[in-house]
C-alpha cells in the first residue's frame, strides 16, 4: 500500500498539472496545435495508469481543452472513471468534466445511473450536491426516469444544501420525463412554504418557470403565490412570483384587478430597477387583460408610462431601451397615454446606440396620426440622409414605408407628399429595398385613382432620370424602382403630359443594361405608350408626327429584340412586328388608333395577396376526391368501383340544391352590396364617391383644393418638405374658417361648448384630396382566419398536465428494486404503467371493452327513456357518431367525479371575489395584508385530504366498480335531462350570465335558478345557444396529442313552421378544427341529427380538436336549414361565431396534497 | 431560464461555458462563435441588451472579460446584469481582486463557485454568504484529500 502511494506521487512529480498545461498552452502560441496534441498524447498516456490522481488530473486537463475546442468524446468513459472514484476531489472533477462533455448522445451515460444514484444517497451533502450539479447539465430521459423518485427524496433532506439543489432539478426532471411531474408536485408545492429562503426561493423559480409555460394548471395557486408576494422581502424572489402573476392575469382578469394595488404599492416603494420593471411589465399584462372597460385604472397606466418616462430619460442605456420595450407594449392596448411622449421618442431617435434607435424606430410606428405623419416622416428623413450603416439605412427606409402604409394608408391626408417621399426615397444609394419602395410606388398609383396624374407625372421624370439611379452598379437594388415607373407611366398613359418624351426616355440603348424583367417590362408599356400617342394624333391633319413615333418604335426595339432575356426577346418581335403592320397602315392613311388602344382596355385591379388562398371550395366539390378511377393496385381495390358507384347518388340531390342555391347566391349578392355600400375604401361605380365623415360639425368644413403649382421638375431636390408647408398653410387656412364658423356658433349658443374648442383633432383633418383607396380584391365568401401557429416541438408542452387531479397508483414514481423486475420488457412496463391511469392511458383493448360497456348501458337507457321524444334524437346523435359520443362522455366523466372540484374551484373564486369589497381591499393595504389571504388559503388543504379519497377508487379498478360506474353514469344522465329543464325554463335571462367556472353548476344539485347558456345567434325562425361550460378532456394519454372540446348547442325553434335538414358547419382554425366524421372533407357540414318542429328545442354536441388552449379562438360558422310551412319551403342560413376563451378551456378539479 | 453563460476575452478567447442545456458539441461552437462576434462588435457606453434568434443576450464588460448570457424572450434583462455582477463579486471575493488570468489558472474552481450560485440554469441561492461557506466547504475537503496525494510519503 505505502509503495503505491509512493509510486504515485513519483508519477505526480513528473505529470504536467492543469496549471502547467495552461502557462504551456501560453507559451506555445506560434505552434499551439502541435503542443496541444503533445499534450493530448500525454494525457491518454496518463489515462493508461491504474492511479485515480493521475486519471484525475488527465481528465481535468481535458475539460480545459474541451473548452479551447478540441474533441474530448473518446475520453467519455475515463470521465466516468473518476466520476465514481470515492474521494470528494476527484468526485468533484469528474462530475464537472461530464457536465462540461456530456450531452444526449454521449453513450457512456446510461453507464452512470447506479453511481449517480449512489452519490444521491451519499452521507456527505457535498458528493450529493456535486452529484446533482452534475446532473442538472447532462440529464437524459432515462437517467429522469430511473433518478426521478431519488431526487424527490431528496427534496426533502434534512440539510437546505441539499432541498435547494434537489428542487432545482426536479425541473430538468420534469422536461424530461413528464410523468414526474405530478407525482413530485405536491412536495414541490410545500417547498414553497419551506423554512430556509433558500429551498423556497428555488421553489418559486421551478413552479414560475413551469407555470409559465402551462399557467392554466396553476392558477389554483395563485392565492399562495399571493400570499408570498406580499410578505417576501426578497427581490429575487419577488421578480419570479411577479413574472408568474404576469402569466396567470390573461386567464384570470379578476386576479389582475386583486393584482394591481400591491402592484402600484410595488412601484411606488421600490428602489430596485429590476423589480420595478418587472411590476411595470406585469400591471402592463393585467391591464391588456383588463383592456375593455375599466376606466379606473387609467391611474395605473398613467404611473405605468410616467415611469417608463424616467427610465427612459435615465443616462443609462440599458434602462433606456428597456423603458422603450416596455412602452411599445402600452402602445399596443393604450396608443393615446403613450402618444403624449412623443417628443421623448423622437428625441431617443438621436441616439447613439442603435439598438435603442431601433426600438423608439417601432414606438413610431404606433404613434403616428394623420396630423403628425408629416413631421415625423421629415425627421425619418434626416436621419436617413445622416445614417451611415447601410442596415440601419435600410432599416429606416423599411419603418418609413411601414408607417405611411400602415392600416390601409389611414394616416396620409396627402398622397402627392407620400409618392415625393418614395421619390426621395429612390436617391438611397445601395439599398436592398428597391422593391419595396416600387411596390408602394405601384399600390398606390393603382389604388388611389386621384394620384393618377401626379404619379404618372412622378414616374416620368424617374423614367427621364434613369441614368441617376442606374449610375454605379448593376446590382443596384433600386433599379427595382424603374420597374413600377415604367409600369405606371404606362398603364396611365393618358395622364402625361409628353408621352413621346417618355417613350423615348424608354427606349433609351442605355436601358438595355437594366435586369431582363424591368426590360421587360419596358418593352410592353412602351407599346401601351404608342398607342396613347397614336390616339393623341388621330384625327390631326398631319400624321407626321404619329409616323415619327411608330419610327422611333421600328429604330429602337431591335436592340431588346436581341437580347438574351427571353421574355423581353419575345415581348420586343411580337411588338415590332405589330408596328411594322401599324407603320403600313399609316402610309395608307387608316385609322388605327382606336384598334391598337383595344390592345390595352380594360382596367387592372388589385388582387389581396392572399385572395387565392380565401378562395372557398365550392359546395359539392371534393378536391381529396379521385377524377378519374385510380389506378387499381391490388386485388383487394376491387371494391372501390362500388363506392365511386355509391358516391353517384348525391349528385341528384346535389342538382337540386343548385335551385336553392341560386336564391342564396342573389342574397348574397345583396348582403355583399349592402356591405360595399357601408365601406368606406371601396370604389363605387358612380364617380362621385367621396369620403363621408360621420363626426358631428365636419361635415360643413369645405376642402381646400391646392393649386399644386411646384416645378417639379428638378429630381435631385427633395420636395416633399414642401408639402410639409403647404399642408400647414392649409390647415392654418382650415383652422381659420373653422373658428369664423365657430365663432358664428358661439354667438348663436352661448359659451355652451367651450371645452371643445381645444386642440384639433383627428378627425378635422381632411385630407387634401378626394381620395379612394381601392381596397384589394377578395373572392367572394373569403372568411378571414387567423393564421398562428404554435411550434408542434416545444418540449413544454408535455409538461401541460392536470396538477390538480387525484394521483393514480400507477403514477407514483419508479423506485428501484431488482434489476430484472424493472426492466421486464418495456412494452410490458408501459402497459401496467396504463392501466390504472384510466382516463389518460388506456390500452387499446381496454377502451374497446368499455366502448361496449357503455353501449349496452346506452341501450338499455335508450329502451328507459323512450318516451321522451326529444331525448330519443340525442340517442340517435349518440349512435350517428359513435366515438363522439363516447368522447364526450368521457369528458364528462372526467370532469365530474371528484367532488371536490366545486369546493376548490370556489375556493379560488372566493378569494377572487373578495377583492372588489372594500373592507378586503383595506386589509390589503394594511401591512398584515397576507392575514385575510392566509385564513382563505389555509382553509383549503385542510379541507381536502378526505375528499380526493372519494375520487380514489375511481382509480383502481375493479369490476364492482365499473358497475358503479354505470350507475353514475346514469345519474347524470338525468342531472343532464334536469339541467336541460333548466335551460327551457331560462332561456330568457340566458347571456346574461358568464360563470367562470366549469361544471359546478351541472354537479350541485340545488341549483341556482340561472343557465349557463348565452346566446350564440338568433334569426326570426331559429335561436341558437352556446353553454358556457366547454369541457376539455386530454382523450389520449399521450400529452402531445391534441384536446377535445365538446361545444352543446340549444337549437330552439322559434317560427310556426318545421325545420329540417340543419347543417352545422364551422370554418375551421389552425388551432380548432371541428371533427368530422371519417371520409368528410374538411369543409364538409355536419347534419344535425335532429329535426324541429315549432316551439322545440334540443341540444346537440359537437367536438372540436384544440391544439393549443392557451389561445383564446373564434370561429365563424353557419347554419343551414330548410323552413318548412304548410305552401313552401325555404332554404335559410344563420351566421354565428364560436367564442372560445382561454377560460372555457378550464375545467375546475381539486388540488392534491 | 438562462440557456448558457460564457466568459470571453476582448480577443473573443473562451475563458468558461456553462451550457444549461445539453447541446451538441457543433452547435455550442457556433453558439460561441456567434456571441464573440455580436459581443465584441457592440460599440462603448451602448446598452447591453441583443436579440438572438429567439434569445435574449445579455452582456456586461468587466476589466478585459466579457460576461454573457443567454435569456428566454420573458425573462427580465436586468436581473440578468445583477446575476452576472453577483458571480463577479463571488469571483472577486473568492480570488481576492479577480483578474482574467485568475479564471485561466483557476478555471474549475470558477465552475465550481458558478455551481454553487446557478443550477439549471435558475438562480440557486442569492445569499453570498452561505455560497462562499458551501465553495469553502467543499474546498477544504479537497485541500485535505489533495494535501494527503502529494505530501511525499519518502
């Protein structure tokens, strides 16, 4: 043993230690990749010895290499080596090497798990706390699996050392292995109220950073969240709870009203900048929440804003821009309280840093009005004469065009300062954004009719100028322009005053130099161009002047008739050789004019982007469905001709449905002028359309026509300070006749309104033209959606879990016990595993044998409750679909057993509700605040450990139970036929109520004599009612899948008449889709599997898949039905809209302690 | 969350990572490589905020070391500057006027104390004093076992 040691320390003496290898690395700069693989050489040599100092060494030498970038991977195994060495040194050095090396696909890792386990369990805290640092670095879903019931052991250890690190990383724990997470959460949860600041405050980092992520399952814990808020002295600490208030707020407008006062209290009294941004963020996020209608917490948006004001004007800049972020986010919800700082805004434009630039760059873009437009787009414009970076030219250049277009042009009152602006704009040189500005360029010379000939007037002289833009390079992004001029010159030919001069300017040898597609397109207005010239000079005695042009065509276009480009070869032949014909003719003295202008009739219009995409499929077109007969592959295709066979049949009907729908179509029709007529931005036939303002006392203000004399010939001189002036003047001029009239009211009524003579506003500014703005073309029908999407891989979304349902048996953790019995195989594993989950997995067989289970149970209610008409169609909504129906069964099921539920879910809304009276809100502010909240709070856990036992058995199986089961099932059956009493009893206070919580009503039996059903649309022969209540249910175990909602309708027939053939159909979202059955396409109606004769109503289900629930939705649907009288019937539709809040997603479940 | 905190010279010379998410040994070069050149590129007296990708960077320059980390897009920036500032005066404290060269020499120890401050990348303990008392801690159980390995046994 002592010659060992010995030996060892010899070996030391000679060893390079890490301090070595570094001064060595220092030392060897000219040829440090040699030295380095010396050194590396060294090591495995080093990695060879038996001696664990020695390996120690080696692999600490290696975790510095591995951080200058050099592959370590092949010394994985030696890091696990001295990771199980039993001294703390070495321990020490090899956790942190594998938490340097380690990640996903390092094998060696699986090799780990029993000394990692050992380290856990270790009597010294620190070998546990490095084992768990460790481990927080290079975590796997297996190592989460196998550790996960060790390390909730751990969380509670005796020492706080080793509860704080445990809790940390439960977190990583739970991101890899969902599973986890309920079994672990009620001791995380008590780790909140843990006595060391320590362990509590890694616990409010976990929760916060889960609740973040899924705050639906943690509003239940927002009074203990509360209650930590108000009585931590903690920063830290504070900013978590404060973030995670932040998150919970949209779900919970009444938490945000509770919120804000501690909140302002916050703001009030802290000195910490990080807290106090924090708070600003958060009562930003409770009064987006709170948007609609509350106009006493005005107050806290102006502290908000006067706050962000000081940062903002604070000499530090990191405090600048966040003020600036934070402000943009006011913007959004109070434009008018921001609006006033605009002077600060502009000032941070003269900023030197340019991130802060930046963001008081997209500050502007909210802050613009029609008054201001002007003056800020003139200081856009010095600063992009000022700028030096390119990227941040083009940055401004992309903001000023943002701005100026933004909502439909809404804030330009002058459209010839706009397109003198975009000219400017050409003279950037080297910018990329050419297209954009010529985009502009062509959207509004195609939109705004009356800027036609000063566009045109514009483009011209760009045209004229060409060689200026095209002056240095060919790569030059802003030759793009000359694409839209040359466009516009001549599509809008008959607004030139020289068009001979343009065409000439077009065809110019020069321009041969330019892109293949602006040549292009030079090609083919040139010959719009030459016949607005020809139509100029018809009917002139001397037709010199005619010929001269068709000349010049002949000279020039050979050039392009040459040219590499195919487009404008093509274009060039075909127009030369139409001129040579043309040329022909003029010698003869025929008129061609008027034939040639025919070649270019007609008007373009502009097209939405997405006009292709709204296109609605037709109704009876299939596009999944084959044309033709596919191609037979097998023998077992044999079939298919039958179906094709089968389909024909609802064709007759279909031709049919053509009468009916020729009726519809001319309603539409009508409904479609009817909405043309009220919109203010479409172009009417007659020409007089003009701008209506609705406002009191504007209609009689004259517009002011300018003589727009400027020369504008000039190109290198901006102008458009110019009309900053004019537009002044005018508005002075305005100013003035208002006030003669004004005055001339005020002597006829007395000093009655004096308060409105203040500063002018949005409205009295007319806008200096007659202006249309032609809105883009839609397909008819086209139904706007919203696009979002969520990124189907966020590793969060397995974590969006029911934390507060009972725990299963089979959810407990893994504890080790025998190899052998662990792993059995892990198909196996997984099966006991679902089992006893019930209602999240369940085997395949399972499922079925219940499917039959409840079917039997259906048919024997069915037989039960024949009587009942109206209670017979729902049994046949059960049967024509069957797994629906079964579904939202089992969304009930879920929904309702344990009892607790409406006791926890009150719970919470007592304390909610508590806010609002005043006495509370005095306890709030007195420094024993937390008191009243605690009592509530506390009162809760108490309450429950002997309720959830209730809902226990429902976990376990057994066939007892099942039978109970049924039974129960039966019940609420029943409930549900009383509860539909209810609602025919209510239906006429129905919408007036909007319980929060889900479910409670359906579960007491007492109830309250109010429905939670609201009006959904209602038409003179048919009422439709929504419940409130939509129950989710997680339907598959797998937690990446989507969730069901089940939405009951009331259909009530309201006319004397019989409806029938009701079609219920939704345009679906991304993120809700209605479910169809197998084989409909998705835009096919669902048949409502009821009829109604008058007076009646019924319910029917309908389920929706929901991807995400953290997005509130609305969707647009219609229902279709034939009313049925005694002479006719006619075909009838009901548009309504689907509300889905985030809140309706909830369903209210107890919290397991 | 923070993703990852490095330490780098004005040369833009790694002097620690810490990567609280596994990432593959490639993408972790990148990631080093793109923050040096964003980092080193920013100007003086400018604000010490970035947008990455998805990521908030926040840095701070201290003597010749760049501190920089990476924050989700709802984490609060400044809390951040007060992290890295916290870890500086641990260092500070724990070498006794840190410098660069320190951090080179000393590389894991400076893991070791960021260990003791970040785990997963949460903050673990605010308290300054019980992170110096557990580094210490530690430390002597090293010293001890380190002592006893190279105390010549001829």
């Amino acid at each position: 043993m002592a010659l060992k040691i010995v030996k060892g320390s010899i070996d030391r003496m000679f060893d390079k230690n890490l301090q070595d290898l570094v001064r060595g690395i220092r030392n060897h700069k000219e040829d440090e990749a040699k030295y380095i693989s010396t050194c590396i050489d060294e090591i495995k040599q080093e990695l060879k010895q038996d001696n664990i100092a020695v390996k120690a060494n080696a692999v600490c030498k290696l975790t510095y290499l591995q951080m200058l970038g050099y592959d370590v991977s092949w010394a994985a195994f030696n890091i696990v080596e001295v990771m199980s060495s039993s001294k703390f040194t070495y321990k020490r050095i090899g956790y942190l090497a594998a938490s340097q090396c380690f990640h996903e696909g390092t094998d060696v890792i699986m090799l780990t798990t029993n000394q990692i386990r050992k380290d856990l369990s270790s009597p010294h805290q620190y070998d546990t706390g490095v084992a768990l640092t460790g481990l927080s670095c290079f975590v796997t879903p297996d190592l989460a699996r196998d550790l996960a019931n060790d390390i909730m052991t751990l969380m509670s250890h005796t020492k706080p050392y080793i509860r704080k690190k445990a809790v940390l990383i439960m977190y990583k724990v739970f991101l890899k292995y969902p599973e986890s997470l309920r079994p672990a959460f009620p001791r995380l949860k008590e780790k909140l109220e843990d006595p060391d600041p320590g362990v509590q405050s890694a616990a409010v980092n976990v929760i916060c950073e889960l609740a973040r992520r899924n705050p639906k399952n943690y509003l239940s814990l927002a009074p203990l969240f509360f209650k930590l808020m108000t009585s931590s002295t903690n920063n830290w600490v504070l900013i978590k709870i404060i973030k995670l208030f932040g998150a919970l707020t949209p779900l919970e407008p009444r938490l945000g009203k509770k919120l804000i006062e501690p909140l302002t209290n916050l703001i009030h009294s802290t000195s910490a900048m990080s807290l106090l941004y924090e708070c600003v963020n958060t009562v930003i996020a409770v009064l987006i929440s709170l948007s609609s209608g509350m106009p006493n917490h005005s107050a806290s948006i102006q502290l908000c804003v006067q706050k962000l004001r000081i940062l903002i004007e604070d000499s530090d800049q990191n405090l600048k821009y966040l003020g600036l972020l934070a402000m943009s986010k006011i913007l959004k919800t109070h434009p008018k309280s921001v609006q006033s700082h605009k002077d600060l805004i502009l000032q941070c434009l003269d900023d030197k840093d340019e991130s802060i630039r930046l963001r008081a760059l997209d500050l502007l873009y909210g802050m613009v009005s029609k008054k201001n437009l002007m003056e800020i787009v003139k200081k856009l414009m010095l600063h992009v004469d000022k700028a030096e970076g390119t990227t941040y030219r083009d940055e401004l250049l992309t903001k000023i065009i943002d701005i100026c277009s933004q909502s439909n042009y809404q804030y330009i009152t002058n459209f010839e300062w706009y397109i003198s602006i975009l000219v400017e704009l050409t003279r950037l040189e080297g910018t990329r954004h050419g297209h954009l500005i010529a985009s502009q360029m062509l959207d509004v010379a195609i939109r705004v009719k009356a800027i036609r000939g000063f566009a045109v007037a514009q483009m011209a002289t760009l045209l004229d100028n060409a060689h200026l833009l095209t002056g240095n390079t060919q790569r030059n992004g802003i030759c793009e322009v000359l694409y839209a001029a040359a466009w516009i010159c001549g599509e809008f030919s008959e607004h030139l005053e020289d068009p001979m001069q343009t065409l000439e300017a077009m065809l110019r040898p020069k321009v041969a130099t330019l892109p293949g597609h602006i040549q292009a397109v030079y090609v083919q207005n040139a010959a719009k161009l030459f016949a607005t010239v020809l139509r100029k000079h018809e009917g002139e005695t001397d037709s010199h002047a005619a010929q001269e042009t068709s000349q010049l065509l002949i000279d020039r276009l050979p050039l392009f008739v040459q040219s590499a480009n195919l487009e404008v070869q093509e274009r060039a032949s075909c127009i030369l050789q139409l001129v040579k014909y043309i040329q022909k003719l003029q010698q003869k003295k025929v008129e061609v004019a008027e034939e040639v202008t025919a070649l270019f009739a007609g008007e373009l219009n502009p097209v939405a982007p997405k006009a292709q995409k709204k296109v609605p499929v037709p109704e009876g077109l299939d596009l999944d469905a084959w044309i033709n007969k596919p191609p037979s592959e097998s023998e077992s295709e044999d079939e298919k001709p039958k179906a094709v066979f089968a389909k024909e049949e609802p064709k007759h009907s279909r031709s049919r449905h053509t009468e009916v729908d020729e009726k519809e179509l001319a309603r539409r029709r009508e409904a479609r002028k009817r909405e043309q007529a009220n919109n203010p931005f479409y172009i009417k036939a007659s020409p007089s359309s003009q701008k209506v303002y609705d406002a009191p006392g504007v209609e009689h203000i004259p517009v002011v026509q300018i003589d727009l004399s400027v020369p504008l010939k000039v190109p290198g001189m901006p102008m458009s300070d110019q009309y900053l002036k004019l537009e002044e003047e005018r508005r002075q001029k305005e100013k003035a006749e208002r006030k003669k009239e004004k005055k001339k009211k005020r002597e006829k009524r007395g000093k009655e309104r004096k308060a409105d003579s203040g500063p002018e506003s949005e409205e009295d500014i007319a806008p200096a033209h007659q202006v249309d703005i032609v809105t883009e073309e839609m397909p008819e029908n086209a139904l706007p959606s919203d696009d979002d999407d969520k990124d189907p891989n966020d590793p969060h979304k397995a974590l969006d879990i029911d934390l507060d349902k009972p725990l299963a048996d089979s959810e407990k953790l893994p504890v080790r016990t025998h190899r052998p019995e662990v792993l059995k195989s892990p198909a196996e594993d997984r099966v006991n595993e679902s089992i006893p989950q019930e209602t999240k997995k369940r085997s395949g067989k399972e499922k079925k044998e219940k499917k039959k289970g409840k079917e039997k149970d259906r048919k024997r209610s069915k037989e039960e409750k024949k009587k009942k008409k109206h209670k017979e169609v729902e049994e046949e909504l059960l049967e024509s679909h069957p797994e629906e129906a079964v579904q939202s069964e089992e969304t009930k099921e879920a929904a309702t057993p344990p009892t607790s539920t409406s006791a926890e879910a009150s719970e919470l809304d007592f304390w909610l509700c508590s806010a609002p009276v005043p006495p509370a809100a005095q306890e709030e502010t007195a420094p024993s605040s937390a008191a009243a909240v605690d009592t509530s709070s506390a009162a809760a856990p108490e309450s429950e450990p002997d309720e959830p036992k209730d809902a226990e058995p429902e976990d376990t199986k057994s066939s007892k139970h099942k039978k109970k089961k049924q039974k129960k099932e039966k019940e609420e059956k029943e409930k549900k036929k009383k509860k539909r009493h209810h609602h025919h009893h209510h239906h006429s206070n129905a919408g007036g109520e909007d319980s929060v919580q889900n479910g409670t009503v359906e579960e007491e039996e007492p109830l309250p004599p109010m429905s939670n059903y609201f009006l959904l649309a209602e038409n003179s022969y048919i009422k439709m009612m929504k419940e409130d209540a939509d129950q989710v249910y997680d339907i598959q175990g797998n937690h990446q899948d989507e969730s069901k909602v089940v939405v009951s309708v009331i259909f009530e027939n309201k006319s004397d008449s019989f409806l029938k053939s009701m079609e219920f159909n939704v345009l679906d979202s991304l993120n809700s889709k209605l479910q169809r059955p197998e084989g409909a396409g998705a835009h096919d109606s669902l048949t409502v599997p009821f009829q109604l004769p008058p007076g009646i109503s019924n319910e029917a289900h309908f389920v929706f898949s929901v991807q995400s629930i953290v997005m509130p939705q609305k969707l647009k649907g219609t229902l279709t039905f034939i009313v049925k009288s005694d002479e006719s019937s006619t075909h009838e539709k009901l548009d309504f809209k689907l509300h889905f809040t985030c809140t309706s997603y909830l369903i209210t479940t107890p919290c397991y302690l | 969350m923070m993703h990852f905190l490095l330490l780098f010279s004005r040369q833009g010379k790694l002097r620690l990572q810490k990567w609280f998410l596994p990432l593959p040994e490639r993408e972790r070069k990148k990631i080093v490589k793109d923050m040096t050149t964003m980092v080193l590129s920013r100007k003086p007296r400018t604000c010490n905020f970035l947008h990455w990708k998805d990521l908030k960077i926040v840095y701070k320059r201290y003597a010749s070391l760049y501190f920089c980390c990476a924050l989700e897009n709802k984490d609060n920036e400044l809390l951040a500057l007060e992290i890295l500032h916290r870890y500086v005066e641990l260092l500070d404290k724990y070498f006794g006027n840190v410098c660069e060269l320190d951090i080179i020499f000393n590389f894991e120890k400076a893991y070791f104390i960021l260990d003791e401050f970040l785990m997963g990348g949460e903050i673990q303990e605010t308290s300054k004093q019980s992170i110096a008392k557990s580094v210490e801690a530690s430390d002597m159980l090293q010293e001890t076992m380190e002592e006893y390995m190279s105390k010549p046994a001829f």
